[in-house]
C-alpha cells in the first residue's frame, strides 16, 4: 500500500518507517526541515517537506503521495516528561506546539486525506497519565478519564481528546488512535543515550520515588509501538486501542530496577508533601496515583505481540 507518514523523523517515526518498508508498503516521510530528507531516504522512503501547521502545504505533500493511508505522529517533543519538566508542562514550548499539531496538525491531516482518497488514518495518542484515578490498577480504553486532572495537564489531555474524536469520527476512511505508553528504548527519554531526558537524571538520583510510589505506569518499547503502528495501517475495526507491554507496574517496582539497568545507584525518595512542593501536584499524582493500562485489545483484534511483553526485559536488553 501507499502510507504517508506525517513525522517520519521523529523518535516512533524512525522505527515505523524502515518496519513499513520492509513489509512491502511504498512509504512517503512527511519532515518539516530539509536537511532530513537524507535520513528519510535512508530509511527507505521518499521524503517531502512540508510544515505540519501550514493547511496548503499539507494538503499538496498529501496529494502528491496519492496515500492509502496516512499515518499521523507529529509532536514536538524529543522524549516523554520528566519529573522536573512535570511541574509546568502547560508551560513548555514544546508541549504547546505538540497540541497545536494534535488539534490543527491532525485537522490539516484530515482534510487532506479526504480529498486525496485515503482511505485510512491512524494517529499517535497517549495512554499514560490519562484515565480515573478510582477503580483498579489496570483499565481499559472503555475506562473514563480523570475527571478533574490536574490543571497543568488540563490542556494536554484536552489535546489527545480532540485527536481521538476527530480521528475516530472521521466518514470518509477508517481512523484509529493508538494511545501509547512511554516510550523507552534508543532515542527515547529512557535509554543509555548520556542525555536522555529521564535517564540522566535517574542516573544522578534526582529522579525520586515520591510517597508511597504507587502510582502504576504503563510502558512500550518504542519498536513494539513501531510495530503495532505498522499492524494498524493494514489492519483493525476503526476506534482506540491501548499500544502498552503486558505488565503495568508502580513506580516503586520500576524505577529502582531501571536504575539499575543504567548502572546508577537506587533513587531517593521523599514524602508526599515534599514532592508536591519540589515538582508540583502533577509529578506528585503521577508518583503515588495513576494508573495504567491494558494491551487486551489491542493483542485481541489487531494481533499484535510486544517483543518486549515486560519492560522487566526491556530494560535489560532493549536500551540500545
């Protein structure tokens, strides 16, 4: 099939690309500066340039690659929050040009997608951080969200809401939203890069275990993401789908043993109320309250298998 792929440089997008090459599709990488398009050559598939927030440019990158399917995995973001940027991420400059993309940028992509032809759409959300702090550890993607988030998250979580409405609503194709955990694995916040945003300061023990540290994450490899991206563009019923390792685990079981994993010494921890007021009430709910999510369904209708079903091995052998 021909897929366009909006955010083909990108840390999910260069796993995706060479993983759609390489089961056969004919694959257009959609980048914002033109000094990638190497890279996306590199990787197998023909580049164009295009900035994601201008309608017009969008829709003639999108014409000219005739897609089947667009895949959408614009952020602006190189790696996943980390607990010092947790305090005002509505702040950030980043986090505010990744809601643009997720609300124009996935706008620009629709319409351009529909007067191409396409006629399917799969878009990058999130799973983490996100669902009612009531009920068990693990919910589903039936589950409601937190009704009263905190107010430094309200307009991220409102981001990823009108992707998955716009996308899952769409007439014209069939749209799914792949609500992903955090990432971990190269170019991600969590690998031996010396700079990754998580794991440079996990190194440095300024990464700490807040309160009781029960608050139950979710993650994914970035490649098995890559890869249950690439099961979607060829197969699935339109909706949301939780793209999450088989075993969701608190923060004080992962944490210590990803310290580990980078040779650094076990994290600190602190009381609750410290941590609220050193990183904010979000970093500090994100410790002790949340809860995580399950891959059922998505293992269930789109087949799809993590090679990493626990991030217990993953960290070991998957941080590049």
């Amino acid at each position: 099939m021909k897929v366009f792929v909006a955010g083909a440089t990108g840390v999910l997008g260069r796993e995706l690309v060479p993983q759609l090459v390489a089961r056969g599709h004919e694959v257009v990488g959609m980048t914002r500066t033109p000094s990638k398009e190497e890279l996306v050559r590199g990787m197998g598939a023909r580049p164009v340039v295009a900035d994601a927030l201008d309608r017009d440019a969008v829709a003639r990158a999108v014409e000219s690659a005739e897609p089947e399917v667009i895949v959408h995995q614009l952020t602006a973001l190189s790696g996943e929050l980390s607990l010092r940027d947790a305090r005002r991420p509505d702040r950030s400059a980043a986090a505010a040009m990744t809601n643009r993309l997720r609300t124009e940028g996935t706008d620009h992509l629709l319409a351009a997608g529909r007067a191409a032809g396409a006629r399917r759409f799969v878009a990058q959300s999130f799973a983490a951080f996100r669902y009612s702090r009531a009920g068990g550890p693990v919910l589903t993607e039936e589950d409601p969200f937190d009704p009263d988030p905190p107010a430094v998250l309200r307009t991220m979580q409102a981001g990823y809401v009108y992707l998955e409405r716009a996308v899952t609503t769409i007439d014209w194709g069939e749209g799914l939203a792949l609500r992903y955990g955090g990432f971990y694995g190269p170019g991600t916040s969590i690998s031996r890069a010396p700079d990754a945003q998580m794991a440079a300061p996990i190194r440095k023990r300024r990464f700490p275990i807040i309160g009781s540290g029960g608050g139950v994450w979710s993650h994914v490899h970035v490649a098995d993401a890559a890869a249950a991206t690439a099961v979607a563009v060829e197969r699935g019923e339109p909706g949301i789908y939780n793209v999450v390792d088989d075993e969701p685990a608190t923060v004080r079981e992962w944490l210590p043993a990803l310290a580990g994993a980078l040779g650094a010494a076990p994290p600190r921890r602190i009381p609750r109320w410290l941590g609220r007021l050193a990183a904010g009430e979000a970093a500090t709910l994100m410790m002790t309250e949340v809860k995580g999510a399950s891959n059922a369904k998505a293992r269930r209708e789109l087949g799809w298998e993590p090679r990493y079903a626990s991030w217990r091995q993953g960290i070991v052998h998957g941080l590049g």
